[in-house]
C-alpha cells in the first residue's frame, strides 16, 4: 500500500546537496551553519519525540501491568492499574492515528512521495 521509512538522527553534514557535488557539505558552508540545518533540527526533534513517546507509553504499560499484578484483588488498586493502561493505550492510539492521517494526507493530496514528512527548504 504504502512504504514506511524507518527514521534516523540526521548529521550535519547529511543533506542532498553534498551528494550532488555542489560544493555544501551538507548544510554547513565553511563551517557555518545555513537555513538548510533547520531540516536536520526538525527532523531531529520529531524523531527524538517520537522515540520519547514510545518509550513512555513503553513504562506506562510497564507499571500498569506491574500494579495489576501487585493489586491483589484489591479493587481500588484494580481499579488505578486499569486506568494507566487505559491512557497508555489511548496515547498509542492517538501517536499512531497521527502518523496514518498524515501519511494519509501524503498519499492524497501531495502523490505519495513523503514529502510531508521531510522539511525541504530551496536554495
């Protein structure tokens, strides 16, 4: 249906424009840093964002099941234990379905080619 791009921190000196023989390395020009490195800062954010939140739905996950299993039978306990679960999976819900609809969006109205996902400043 669609591809799925696994994600990666970009350097600095990762661009197109080194690849193609331009003279930029990457988007440092004599070492000094262009509108170009707000791809890479951004791109940086998102992914480090998106490695945060998995990893924090990950501990939710983590402590709700602990405390079901500690609980018991004591109701009350039960009770806050199924509550973590609940909001780790509503916060895994709502970063997947942000992904599928812009994904979605990608498809339909910019072709397909991921360029939603990547910050392109001409130049």
């Amino acid at each position: 249906m669609f591809p799925v791009y696994a994600q990666q921190i970009k350097d600095w000196t990762d661009s197109t424009k080194a690849h193609t023989g331009q003279g930029v390395d990457g988007c440092l020009v004599d070492g000094v840093p262009t509108l170009k490195c707000i791809e890479v800062l951004f791109n940086n954010i998102i992914v480090m964002a998106s490695a945060s939140i998995v990893l924090v739905l990950f501990c939710m996950f983590l402590v709700g099941a602990f405390n079901w299993m500690t609980a018991f039978g004591n109701p009350e306990k039960l009770k806050k234990a199924q509550g973590t679960i609940k909001y780790a999976v509503i916060g895994l819900v709502i970063f997947v379905s942000a992904y599928l609809i812009l994904n979605f969006i990608d498809i339909i109205l910019l072709g397909g080619r991921g360029d939603i996902f990547r910050l392109n400043i001409g130049g």
